[in-house]
C-alpha cells in the first residue's frame, strides 16, 4: 500500500492498489459459482469479454478501497479488511445486475448487459448468487467479529432494496416530497458507501465510536455522490459521463436537483412538474427547456450546496472518530474525489 495519498489527485494510484489487493480473493470467490452464473459474474465484472477473450477489467473499486482505508484506520493491517472489501463488491455488483433488469437498460459501460445477453431469468439468478456470496466469504472470516460483518451485510442489503423500492414507487407518483427522495438515496446508495467504509473497522473490532463515525464518513460521502450523479445525468458531459445528454430528463427520473425544484421552484417548479407528467418522449430542445426550468427552480444551485455540505459532515465525521492519521486523510481525499466531478 502505498504511504498517505493526502490530494485527489493521488486517488486513482490509491483505487488501483486497493483493487489490486481485493482482486484475487474476489476471483476466487467468483470462482465458487456454477458454471453458467460464473461466466455471467466474470463477465460483468469486466474480466472477460462475451467471446471469452480477456476484459479490460471493472470499475474503479471504491467500496473495496474504503473497506481497506477503514481496517487501517482503525489501526488494522489493511489485510483485515479484504473479506470485507469482496462482501461489498460483490453487494454493490448484485445490486448493478438487478438494477440494469429494472431499468431495462441494455448496455453498462458501452458493454450489454447480463439480462440483454443471458435473458432476465440468468441476470437475477447470478444477482442473488453473488449476494449470498458475500455473506458466505464473510462468515468464513477468520476475525472473531466476522458474524457482526456479516450482520451488517445484511441490514445494508435491506436498506438497499428499501432505497430501490421506493425509487420505483416514486416513478408513479406526482407529489413526492425532497425529504423523501433524501432517504431514498440514502437506503440506494448511502447505505451500501456507509457499510463499506465501517466494515473493515467492524471486522478489526474496533470501538463503536470508530464504527460510526467511519459509518457516518460513509454515509455521508453517499448521499454527496448520488447528488453529483444526479446533478451530471442532467448537465454531464456525454463523453465523461458516458450517458446521453440530459439522459435523466429523458426518462423523467424524479432526481433529487428535480424533486426540490417541482416542490420549491415555485412557478418553475410548477411549469416543470406538468411537463413531467406529459406523455411521450421528449425532444432535445424540449429536454434543455426542463432543464433551464430545473435550474431556474433552484434544483443546481441546492444540489450543489447540499454535495459541499454532505462533505463537511463526511469530515466532521471522520475528525471526532478517533482515526490513525494517514489512512484518515486518504478517506478525506477519497471523498473529495468522488463528488469534485461536479465542481
């Protein structure tokens, strides 16, 4: 591992390492699948391609890194953290390969995806095996507190699918309130940031005092994230991004810059929540008028705000949680690097 990485642009050498010190135990685990759900895992994960042919790899492996950052900071060998670092890799791809299902999204990172390839049936099969498989690597821990790991595991993957569930609910819905789109992202994308920052700390028995506030760091970068994320589905370079242009308005996704304009832009917000009841499929010049009524409602400016607030929480948290110094400003970084896309 290499020594305090204290800047974001030290970040991707930081994910890199992480990754490469996950990796083989997340093949070997992988490797325990039936034949047909590993083929789909390996593939998905980006280590083959559909001929068979070598992949060019996955993502950046963000929850694995702070499931390491957070054995360190709580003064444990980083190696403590790896069962840790799988577990949450392998939620976060269960979670990806039902998402795509839902969503009906067809391609992930320019590639099909599982259901579009294997049919939905095989997409949900290799979801739910690869979820029961983080509970299993976990559990076969040889840390005392491998059962508390597991345990979170599975009150994330609850709050998880709560998150999700109301994400779908919401689509049906005209009144849907800030508040409760905030907890939504909290239980689809905090929860999973929140147990992946706290789990290599759980698995090295740390205090509890270390515990939550490595959790409440976690948390709280989520909810920054997802408001970053919904902020570039509307106004994200295509090329970065790798969505099309104002892709959230497309679909009408009821995004959290979105929800506070329709509930507090005032006539705006009004223009705009008729508009998102409209029926068919908008044009582009017809997507830049929401847009600019989104904006003209307040929705960029409070997303914008609440990411920079969201990160001063993350770093409170971390400050009063009783961290060893390096792998602490590496976490602080870390976050910053996430949720900077926007800014």
């Amino acid at each position: 591992m290499t020594a305090t990485l204290g800047r974001p642009s030290d970040i991707p050498a930081l994910l890199r390492n992480c990754r490469d010190a996950v990796t083989p135990a997340l093949r070997a685990a992988v490797a325990r699948l039936d034949t047909a759900g590993r083929e789909q895992a390996e593939y998905h994960l980006g280590w083959v391609e559909l001929d068979g042919s070598p992949g060019s790899g996955g993502g950046k492996a963000v929850r694995p890194a702070l499931a390491l950052l957070s054995a360190r900071a709580a003064g444990a060998p980083e190696e403590t953290g790896v069962a840790g670092g799988v577990a949450v890799e392998l939620v976060h791809n269960f979670s990806l390969l039902h998402d795509d299902l839902m969503d009906g999204d067809r391609e992930r990172r320019h590639r099909p995806t599982v259901w579009a390839r294997w049919g939905a049936p095989s997409a949900i099969l290799c979801g739910d095996a690869m979820l029961a498989l983080a509970v299993e690597v976990l559990l076969e821990d040889p840390s005392p507190h491998a059962a508390a790991a597991a345990g979170l595991v599975a009150v994330t993957t609850r709050e998880l699918v709560r998150g999700q569930a109301e994400d779908i609910a919401f689509e049906r819905r005209a009144d849907v309130g800030v508040d409760e789109c905030l907890s939504m992202a909290a239980g689809k994308t905090g929860s999973l940031l929140a147990a992946s920052a706290a789990i290599g700390a759980v698995l090295a028995g740390a205090p509890e005092a270390t515990i939550r506030g490595l959790r409440d760091y976690g948390m709280a970068v989520g909810m920054a994230f997802q408001l970053v994320d919904d902020l570039l589905g509307i106004w994200g370079d295509p090329a970065v991004t790798g969505k099309p242009v104002l892709s959230d308005l497309r679909s009408r996704k009821k995004s959290l810059p979105v929800t506070f304009a329709v509930q507090r832009g005032g006539a705006a917000g009004r223009e705009l929540a008729a508009w998102l009841a409209r029926p068919g499929d908008p044009a582009e010049p017809e997507l830049r008028a929401a847009a600019a009524l989104v904006e003209r409602g307040g929705g960029r400016e409070w997303a914008r705000a609440e990411a920079r607030r969201q990160l001063d929480v993350a770093d409170r948290a971390l400050a009063g949680a009783g961290l060893v110094a390096a792998p602490r400003a590496e976490l602080s970084a870390l976050g910053h690097y996430l949720v900077d896309r926007e800014f």
